[in-house]
C-alpha cells in the first residue's frame, strides 16, 4: 500500500461538554476517493475542520506527507496542497466570478496575468461556469455558488481536496453533474468528501468511513460498508 | 487604462490649478491635497481591508511629531524630517498593528481608540519637548530644503501636489496588484481568503503598516508645509474625519478619499459663511448621503455608471 498522503491519529475535538469527534484515526491514500458518512451532528465538519486547520485539536495529530501539520495554521497547509470546500456556501458574493478564481489561482501564479487568465478560463470550462465569468458571485444560483466553490478548489491545483457536503440543496440534474465532475478531478488528485446522497457515495468513492457520535463506526469498500449490519443499523436503516 | 488616465488626469489637473488658482482657493487645495493622502492612506485600511480604526489621528500625528521633533530637536532639514515622520508612523503602525489586529470588528475599533488616546495623552506629557496643547512652530530655516522655503506659498502647493500625486498613484497601483487584490478578498471574506492559502494576519499588518505609514507622511507634511506642530492633530477628532472624508467621497474607491476631502472642506467653509452651526451642516449633509449615496460620491458613479473604477 502506497504511504498515507494524509493520516490523523486520535483526534478529539470537544465542545464544553460535547465531544464533538473522538480519538479518531484517518489514513487517505494518493489518488482515493473517501466518502465520510454519518447522521447529522457525528462530528464530520468537525473533524475535517481540524484536518485542514480551521480548529484545533484538543489531542491527537495529523500528518501530511508524513510530516506533522498539527500547529500549521490553516493557510499554510493549503499551501502545501491541501484544499477545502465549507459546507456552507462561502465565496465571495460581491466579486466577480472571474475574480473569485483568479484570488485562488494568483497565490500560486502571482503576477502573471496571462497565466492566471488561463488558468481562471481553463477552470471555469471544467465545472461549466464559463458563460458566469463577469457576474457577481452574490448572483448566482445556489447550485452555480457551489460550483464556484468547487471551481476555487481547482484553481488551486490541490493534491488533497476536502469536500464537505458539496451537493447539498442541489437539484438531481445539478447531482448528476457534481458527480462526473467529483470523478474528473479524483483523476490527478486524492479527495475526502463528506456526502449525504448514499447514490453519490457509492458511485463514487473508493473507501468509505462512516462517523457516529464522533468515533469511527467502520470503514471500507462500498460493498462492506454496505453489508455491514452496525452501519446499517446507525445510519443507512435510519435514512 | 481608463483608471490609468483618469487618475493621472487628476494629478494633471491639480498641477494645472496651480497656475489658474486664485490665491484663497490655492491656499486651500494645498491643505486639503495633504489631508486627501492622510484619507487616502485611511481608505487603505478601512476601504479596501475593511478594518475600521478609529485612532489614525497617532498615525498622522507620529508623521507630525517625528519630523517637527526631528526639525527642532536634531536640526533634520525637512526632507529627512519627512523620513523621520514617516518611520515614526511606520513603527507605530507596526506595534499598534501586532496588538490590535489580535482583534476584530467594535474590539478593533476600540484599541486603535484606545493606543491612539495614549497617544494624545503621551504628546501632552511630553510637554517639555512637544509644547503640549500650545505646540510649536516651526519657521524660517526650519522649513528651508535644497533651498526651497517650504513656506512660500507656490512652493507649498507644488510639495502638496507631489505628496498628493505619490500616494494616490502608489495606492493605484497597489489595488491592482495581487497583494492588493488579497486585502480586498480579505474585507469581502476572510476565513475563504485564509483558506486560499492566504496568510491573512500578514496581509493585514502590512497594511496597517503602510496605512500608518501614508498618514504619517501627511502629518509630517503638514508640519512641514503649513509650519505648525499641535497635540490638536492627534486628538479623536483628527481620527474621525479621515473617515468621514472617506464616506462621504467613496470608501474603497481610489479617487474617493480626495472628493470626500475637497467637498466636505467647501461645504463647512460655505456653511460656516452662513451659520455658526456649520457642523450641523456637515451633519445633515452626511445624512443626506446615507440616505441617497451610501456607498459615496465615487462609490455611487462606480455602481451606476463606471464599474470599472478602482
Ligand atoms: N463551534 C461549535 N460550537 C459548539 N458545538 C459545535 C460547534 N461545531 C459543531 N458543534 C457540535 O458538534 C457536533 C458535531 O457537529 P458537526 O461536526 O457539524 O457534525 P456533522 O458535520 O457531522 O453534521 C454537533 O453536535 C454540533 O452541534
Ligand atoms: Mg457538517
């Protein structure tokens, strides 16, 4: 097996007396698609959010590339490859399209405009917002803000890509859509994307760990999670 | 380009001014050119990185203090008197910057009051060598550089003119550049710009720091042109104005920060013709401009006719 491009290993995060996730372990491998699944409330923003800094950990570590980023503040991880997606819509309504972007992809290319220009029209093609570019982000359809959080992403040109909940509130045309463009960009890229769609998830993802009241309830194939009767019983017979 | 021109343009105007100008109204564009770049380099912080501070008066007045200290004290000639103010305010941005921006929003707002009331306080102590309220004037040789007596009143609007010009066309450039770009994105959002991988701490206290900065060239400049030194400059009032001047002309615009100035000097010199409560007059025309131009005068032609405008 190929070495870990990301591993965290007991993880805990409480709030006042809620513990929120739990000694968790997480090991993602290059190139995997993981799906993290669980009710509403198991601790998945939350513990995503430790791994790409946004809160910190009361214990445990993370490493990416084998190196420890458990103090890294949460732009130089990105800066080392990591990107991120909020599960609320957070863009930048009152900037254009164009320039929403061009801010992601000008922290790698700096000054050249030529190139940022590219890269800025090269993405906006691959998640189909091209005709969008010159209109405020703020205007957007719901499911368009979306795809320019996903666009933001790619801009980036990320060896780790964390997508929490991309497809919520989205219709089932606009579903369909996010899943050719999940499975284009998982091609030069390994993600961890939290997913509610059980369809999503199991067209998708190449492992699949699922999260109950903050602790590791199981993991592995579609087919085992599938099978497997705590999981059932926790999560899939309840949805 | 239009930005290009457009801006230039003003500069072109202003020297231009210089020889049709009566002499009451060139005395005033003097003055106001030089509180147009201490608004100008306001607008840095509160109109493009939308941090709010409510104690730029110990920016304008570390520029005051550090060049007619600096004259007084050390016999600087006023050119590097200007470098002692503008490092003075520099450093003090620094300091203010890495405390203050541990804060956000009304706390922030609250600290600058703060440091810039100890500021206030500090130049009033100091009277053995600030005069306190009193303050000191500067004159005759103190005011003398490469032969130029910064006192003689062409000479004075040109020094204007050309501290105007630099700061205006710095701030032009830099709002087009990245870094100037990530402030924005900052004020706009910023946990999405951190995410981005911008170090958002960093970007914020360059910009008090060059904020503090461009203040305190105006400060020190107005010590320098108009040959007064006075505790009055660091005082809250001093820490309001560049933001109103900033309303009222556009926050966040690059030429707004001039407009607000020149329009609000006019309208409190008319007023204060007609009534002895012109403040009321500024007042009301400030409500008068949140009611029907709230994002001010170029923040309104750039929402309805130039998007375009930086
Ligand atoms: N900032 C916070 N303060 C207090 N409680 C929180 C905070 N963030 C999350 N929680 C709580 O932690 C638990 C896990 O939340 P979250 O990680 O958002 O779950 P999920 O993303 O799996 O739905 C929930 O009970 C939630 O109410
Ligand atoms: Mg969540």
């Amino acid at each position: 097996m190929n070495a870990p491009i990301l591993s965290a290993r007991g993880l805990c995060k409480s709030f006042g007396g809620l513990r929120a996730v739990h000694e968790v372990d997480l090991d993602l491998v290059p190139g995997e698609v993981r799906a993290l699944i669980g009710p509403n409330g198991a601790g998945k923003t939350t513990l995503v959010s430790m791994l790409i800094g946004r809160i910190a950990p009361d214990a445990g570590r993370i490493l990416l590339d084998g190196a420890d980023i458990t103090r890294l503040p949460a732009h130089a991880r990105v800066r080392r490859g990591m990107a991120y997606s909020f599960q609320i819509t957070s863009v930048f309504q009152r900037l254009p399209v164009e320039e929403n972007v061009a801010l992601a992809a000008r922290r790698r290319l700096g000054r050249d405009r030529a190139a940022v220009a590219g890269e800025v029209a090269r993405v906006l093609a691959e998640v189909g917002l091209s005709a969008e570019a010159g209109r405020m982000a703020g205007d957007l359809s719901y499911g368009h803000q979306r795809l320019l959080e996903i666009a933001m992403g790619l801009a980036q040109r990320p060896r780790l890509m964390i997508l929490d909940e991309p497809t919520q509130g989205l219709a089932e045309a606009e579903v369909a859509g996010f899943r050719r463009l999940v499975r284009a960009i998982s091609a030069d890229c390994t993600i961890l994307l939290i997913e509610h769609n059980m369809d999503v998830v199991m067209a998708l993802a190449d492992r699949i760990t699922v999260l109950d009241f903050g602790e590791v309830l199981a993991e592995g194939t579609p087919e085992q999670i599938r099978a497997d009767p705590a999981v059932q019983a926790a999560y899939l017979g309840a949805a | 380009m239009r930005a290009a021109g457009l801006h230039l343009g003003l500069v072109g105007l202003l020297l231009a001014a210089h020889f049709v100008l009566p002499a009451y109204h060139h005395g005033v564009l003097a003055r106001v050119m030089v509180l147009a770049a201490y608004a100008t380099g306001y607008n840095l912080l509160f109109g493009y990185t939308g941090l709010l501070s409510l104690g730029h008066a110990m920016f304008f007045a570390a520029g005051m203090y550090g060049a007619g200290l600096g004259v007084r004290f050390l016999a600087l000639d006023p050119g590097l008197a200007l470098l002692a103010g503008v490092a003075a305010g520099a450093l003090l941005g620094l300091a203010v910057g890495l405390l203050a921006l541990r804060t956000a929003g009304v706390a922030f707002m609250i600290v600058t009051l703060m440091f810039a009331q100890a500021t206030h306080l500090g130049i009033l102590l100091a009277g053995r060598w600030t005069r306190g309220d009193e303050g000191f004037v500067l004159q005759g040789p103190e005011r003398v550089v490469l032969g130029l007596d910064l006192g003689d009143a062409a000479i004075r609007y040109l020094a204007a003119w050309a501290l105007f010009s630099a700061v205006l066309l710095l701030v032009l450039r830099l709002v087009s550049l990245p870094a100037g770009r990530v402030l924005v994105a900052i004020r706009e959002n910023e946990e999405r710009a951190r995410l981005l991988g911008y170090d958002t701490r960093a970007h914020k206290l360059r910009a008090v720091v060059l904020s503090a900065a461009i203040a305190a060239a105006a400060g020190a400049a107005y010590a320098l042109l108009f040959g007064y030194v006075g505790a009055t400059f660091a005082s809250v009032q001093y820490s309001i104005l560049p933001l109103l001047w900033v309303l009222l002309g556009g926050a966040g615009t690059v030429i707004g920060p001039f407009l607000g100035t020149l329009l609000m000097f006019y309208l409190i010199d008319t007023a204060s013709g007609l009534t002895p409560a012109y403040m009321l007059v500024a007042g009301l025309a400030l409500v008068l401009l949140t009611l029907f131009a709230p994002q001010g005068l170029a923040g309104e032609v750039r929402r309805r006719l130039a998007p375009w405008l930086p």
